[in-house]
C-alpha cells in the first residue's frame, strides 16, 4: 500500500476506536483476524519496525 493508503486505513481504525469508546455498546463487527492480532503483539511488545512487505506471518 501507498502512505496515503496506510493513514486512510489507520484513520478508519482511529474513527472505529473513538465510537467504541464513546457510544454504549458500539460495534464495528471487526472480528479480530490473524493480521490484526499480530499487529496488536507487535505494538504491545514496543518495537514497531519498518516493514519491507505486508507479510506479517
């Protein structure tokens, strides 16, 4: 993906957090998938590298 395309994709997730924290029972239906849960290890363990691929596997 381009730049533009990464920030349009971060801003819905952004957009998607606020309403989950600010609307009574908010939900997107964003099932937590295999990429997702490995971005959300990676950001919790602190080291955000850069990625040469999207291969997250």
């Amino acid at each position: 993906m381009k730049a533009e395309d990464h920030r349009k994709v971060a801003q819905w997730h952004l957009k998607q957090a606020d309403l989950h924290e600010s609307v009574d029972g908010y939900s997107c239906g964003c099932p937590p998938d295999t990429q997702s849960k490995k971005i959300i290890e990676i950001v919790d363990s602190g080291v955000i590298e850069e990625e040469k691929t999207c291969a997250l596997g």
